[in-house]
C-alpha cells in the first residue's frame, strides 16, 4: 500500500468517531502536518519552479501569472495553513 493511502486511511480512521475530543483533533492535525503538508509542499515547489521557467518565455499577463501569481498564491496558501496548523498545535500542548 502506497504512503498516500496509509495516510488517507489513517486520517479517515481518525474522523470516523462519535466523540471528537481533543485529542483526536490533535491526532489529525499532526498528521497532516507530518504527512500532508510535505508532499503538498514538494508538489507546489515542483509547480512554481515549473512555471517560473515558463514565465522567462511568456509575454505580457501570462509572465505575470506564471511568474508571480501562480507560485505566490500556491507557496503562500501551504505557508498559512501550515503555520496556523503549527500555531494550534504549540498552543494545544
């Protein structure tokens, strides 16, 4: 069984109950930010660096999309979930 699945199925394991304490929120937070979170960040590198060198050859809205926008949006969405996942768990323990 691939990582990914491992993790999807532990995730969904951890949302498949009646009580949602504390420590099931925990539980799923760390997880996505031991798990999730990486592979989505190598994915968004991967991408922005990919449209970065597109954007050398692009002309007018389209360089400014593929070198700013693009990876701006992208990079900054994983840094704020990943830095409110990480402020919850701190301020949780």
């Amino acid at each position: 069984m691939s990582k990914w699945t491992e993790t999807r199925d532990a995730i969904v394991d951890a949302l498949n109950v009646q009580d949602v304490t504390e420590q099931v929120k925990q539980q799923v937070t760390a997880a996505i930010l031991a798990e999730v979170l990486p592979t989505i960040g190598n994915a968004v590198d991967s991408f922005t660096a990919t449209t970065r060198e597109q954007a050398k050859t692009e002309a007018g809205w389209c360089k400014i999309r593929d070198g700013i926008v693009l990876p701006l949006v992208m990079e900054g969405a994983v840094f704020v979930v990943k830095t409110v996942l990480e402020k919850t768990v701190v301020q949780a323990a």
